[in-house]
C-alpha cells in the first residue's frame, strides 16, 4: 500500500513538472519579443492571427489598422472580444447591466 502511494505520488510530481515546463517554454518564447496570437469566433467568423508584442506595461495585439490594444489578461481573449466576436461580445456585454 505505501509503495503504491509513493508511485502515485512520483508520477503525479512527474506529470506536473512536465506541464510545468511546457507552459514556461510558452511563456519564454513570448518574453523574447514579438510573436503572434490565433483566436478564432465562438459564433462562427473565423480564425484571425494578429502579430503580439511586449508594451509599455504589459503584452499588446495589433488591430487590423495597426493600432496596438492591450491584451488585459488573454491575448487570444482579447483578440477574440475586441476583433473577431466584436458585436455579439457588445451585445452580451449589454445584456450583463
């Protein structure tokens, strides 16, 4: 019974270190400057990619027209309100109040 508790545990350690490691080399490939993030529509409009850079304060996407957006928390989250789902991410908001 303790081996198989010791086991469990070894390889549950195991697992998370190796998403551990990934997540980091994602977030070190981002730090390295510019990059890009994919949303794609929750309603059906799409997959868009726009270039991603490290701002003043935090990471920012490009708008279509070349204007940089904060990404808040989520650069994909952000993309896909501000850019792609634009208007039903306004109607939902509208709904909220």
């Amino acid at each position: 019974m303790f081996l198989r508790t010791v086991l469990g545990a070894a390889l549950a350690g195991s697992v998370l270190v190796g998403v551990m490691g990934a997540a980091e080399a994602q977030v070190r490939k981002a730090r390295d400057g510019a990059g890009s993030v994919t949303a794609c529509s929750r309603y059906g409009h799409g997959c868009q990619t726009a270039p991603v850079r490290r701002g003043q304060f935090d990471y920012e996407y490009r708008l279509p027209n070349g204007t940089w957006m904060p990404c808040k928390q989520s650069c994909k989250d952000a993309f896909r309100e501000d850019v792609i789902d634009y208007w039903e991410t306004l109607n939902e908001r509208e709904g909220e109040r």
